[in-house]
C-alpha cells in the first residue's frame, strides 16, 4: 500500500519525507526583536519535531516587512540576519523530520492599525460586514510593485534555503495576496494580470518560476492553494483543478488543498457552505474531485484529529495529511498514532454565532496552546476562548508598538542597500 500514514513519500525534488503527516502551517505569532525568530518559537518547533511529524510547514513568514499578517509576525527579506532562521532550520529538524517555510505577502489583508502598505489586485477591501473596517484600505498594485513582490518570494526563498530549511510552501490560499489575484471577486483587473484564469493565475505562476530559478532542484517547492474560496462566484474547485495543471510543468512538489478566506473562515471549520459543515476532514469531498486527475501529489488539511480519519483521507488518494490544531493540543501525536493510541483531549469548539469573531477566537485559542508549549509547558485545550482572545489582544498591542518603532529603520536600512 503506497499511501500508507507511516510509508515515506518521495518527491519530485528528490527530497524523501518520512511518513505521510505534515504540520500545516500556523502563523506563531511570536516573533522576537526585528520581526526574527527567538528562543520561544525554536523551542515550539524542537518539540512538534520530535513528536514524530514527518513534515513541519512554519506559520507564514513574511516576505515584505512592511506587508505583514500581524504585527508579531516574522520577517525573512534581503535585510534579515539569517543566523535565527538557520537555528530556526536546526529545531525544526531535531527529530530527522523536514521543515519547509511557508511564505506569505497578505495583500488587502491587513489590519487598518498596521503601519506600512495595503495592496490588492484591485482596490477592492475585505467585506466583513460591521467588521469591515478592521481591515486596511487596499490599493491597485502597478506593474512595478508586483514585479517587485514576485522578486521578494524569490529572495526569501534562497534565503530560506541558505538558512537550511528543506523547501518552502508559497502560500496562495486563505485570500492572501496569490489567493486574491486567483479570485474573480477580488480581482477585476483589465490587464495582463485579471480576467481569465490564466492572467488570475500569472502572479503566482511567476513567484513558482523565480523560486525555481535561484534555489537547488533538490529544494522543494509546494504551493497551498484553496480548493475553493466558498463564495458564490468565486474561485471553486474547477479553477483549483486547472490551475493545479498550471503549476505541474513548473517542477512543483505538492499542492496542499485548503479551503476560505477571512472573508469566509472555512480554514477554521466554519465554512457556509453547509457541505462542508461540522465534519471531520471537510475539504475531503472537495479534494476527492481534485485528486483523481491530479499531476501533482495532494496534501489535505482541515478538521483531521484522529488517526482513522488520517488514513480515509490516504486512501482517497491524497498523499499527504496536514494538520494544525490536532498538533497544537497533542504535538506528539504521530508518535502516538504509531503506539496504537489517539490524543486525550480536543480544543474546546468556539460556538460563538459571529462567523468572523467565531474563527478569530478558534484561532486566538490555538495560539494560546502554541504558547504555552514554546514556554515548556502543556496545552490547555479547556482555556475559554474569550479569555485566548483578550490574552491575544494585549500581546498583539505590545507587538504593534514594537513594530511600529522597528519598521522605519528596517525602511531605512533597505532604502541604504539600494542606493549602496
Ligand atoms: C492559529 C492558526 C494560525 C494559522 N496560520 C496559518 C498560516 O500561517 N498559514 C496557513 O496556510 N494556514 C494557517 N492556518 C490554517 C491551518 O494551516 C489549517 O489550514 C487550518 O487550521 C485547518 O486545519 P486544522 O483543522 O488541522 O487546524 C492557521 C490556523 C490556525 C488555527
């Protein structure tokens, strides 16, 4: 059986990752002095590294420091010192699994209290009703700008692989900025960049290709696209499947499939479309239509826990299982699965009936967890999500100050490298 949960799985970078479980990228929030990984995000990654995960994707990291998904997020630009991000490779790696960095530019989806720019294909802003305006204004990026950006992804990625990370996921899911230039709804550009599907697709295509042309064959290179955004006439399953075909002539390793966008919050299971609805691997019927003509191998993330679960979605032809929130309450759970036996506990399901304050809080209680085990200590998976929330608050207010005083001079420094 070469699906298997414990077989290894090769890819087309000749890279061999030990079994079939990944931990899905989840942004950290934690990072330190200058937007740089320190001692507490390591210490996460040495203990999902030896808990028996053959694959660990990091939460985004960002390629443009004056784009970021928060304000506690990690930066990985020309400027970066790269000795964090090569002891970030090391803790990753301590337990003989691989460790890919996910890279992310969020686009329009930037919070109205961050400092720095707010692009978008189009000056199109992120609809969430009453909560609208918690999101920055977006401008229409010129021709220039992404050209620039797509040179970013590229810089971060031969810088990520210099650090000693096995490859990287450029993250193209979730409505971040690839997501929404792939997105009828988002982008209504009239150039060689909006309209058909192929123009839609063409940032991200080019972000493939310059990644390609400056790391090593052997890198890996995988993409995390939407299998669909779960909103009427936007980008569905059948565009998922052609851009998939899109991207196999560009030596891809994998696709992992994932579904929403804050707009509409499936990636925390709480899509509304009622087909994938309070379940366990929701995006698994959506994936099922994908994997069977699929040229690259699948990775599915979303809502598996059990060990059962893991193995249905292997057997549907998908060759990778991710997994975020099972592994931010029980981080050893592969080596459990391997001893016959499931996690103890589940996180406390947010029942919250504000769609968007719902999925906030879901994710504001699984960052509570990842804390905790970056300070040695055991997830709390009982922690009352309001509480995750206000907690997260007051740590994200610090983090925006800080990062408010570090960003001119990161401006700065970049401007100094230009011009020298
Ligand atoms: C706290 C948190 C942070 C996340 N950050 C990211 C991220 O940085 N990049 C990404 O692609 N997905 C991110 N996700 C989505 C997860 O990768 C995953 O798709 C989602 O949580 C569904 O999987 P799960 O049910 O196993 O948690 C995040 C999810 C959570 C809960």
């Amino acid at each position: 059986m070469t699906n298997e949960l414990f077989s290894p799985l090769s890819l087309r970078s000749g890279q061999v990752l030990k079994n079939r479980i990944a931990k899905a990228a989840m942004e950290e929030n934690m990072a330190g002095d200058g937007q740089l990984p320190d001692e507490q995000l390591l210490s996460l990654y040495r203990r999902w590294a030896t808990g028996g995960t053959g694959l660990l994707i990091t939460g985004n990291v960002m390629v443009h420091a004056e784009a970021l998904t928060g304000p506690a997020g990690v930066v990985l630009d020309e400027s970066a010192p790269l000795e964090p991000f090569t002891e970030w490779a090391r803790a990753g790696r301590a337990g003989g699994g691989a460790i890919w960095m996910q890279i992310n530019h969020p686009g329009r989806q930037i919070q109205a209290d961050m400092p720095g720019v707010v692009w978008g294909p189009s000056a199109v802003g992120v609809d969430l009703g009453r909560h609208s305006k918690r999101f920055g204004r977006p401008v229409a990026m010129t021709p220039e700008q992404i050209e620039a950006t797509v040179n970013r992804y590229a810089l971060t990625a031969r810088r990520a692989e210099q650090a000693g990370f096995d490859g990287v996921e450029v993250h193209a899911a979730h409505g971040y900025l690839l997501s929404q230039f792939l997105s009828p709804l988002v982008n209504k550009r009239t150039d060689r960049w909006g309209g058909s599907l192929e123009n839609r697709a063409r940032m991200l295509l080019d972000v493939i290709r310059a990644i390609r042309a400056v790391v090593s064959p052997s890198f890996a290179v995988a993409v995390k696209l939407n299998s669909a955004d779960f909103q009427r006439r936007g980008f569905d399953a059948d565009d998922a499947r052609q851009v998939i075909a899109m991207l196999e002539p560009l030596a891809v390793d994998l696709v992992e499939l994932s579904g929403g966008s804050y707009e509409s919050p499936a990636m925390t299971g709480r899509p509304t479309d009622a087909r994938t609805q309070a379940r366990e691997a929701y995006f698994l019927d959506l994936a099922r239509d994908l994997v069977g003509g699929s040229p690259l191998p699948l990775m599915l993330t979303g809502g598996i826990t059990r060990r059962e679960t893991a193995e249905t979605v292997l057997a549907s032809g998908v060759s990778l299982v991710g997994m975020g929130t099972a592994l931010a309450v029980t981080p050893d759970l592969p080596e459990r699965w391997q001893e016959g036996r499931e996690a103890d506990r589940q996180l406390r399901p947010v029942t919250w009936k504000d769609k968007a304050l719902a999925s906030a809080a879901s994710m504001a209680l699984v960052r509570h967890q990842l804390r905790r085990i970056a300070k040695g200590r055991d997830p709390r998976p009982g922690t009352h999500p309001a509480f995750a929330v206000i907690s997260e608050q007051r740590k994200q207010r610090r983090a925006l100050r800080r990062y408010r005083a570090w960003l001119p001079t990161a401006q700065g420094t970049a401007a100094a490298r230009r011009t020298s």
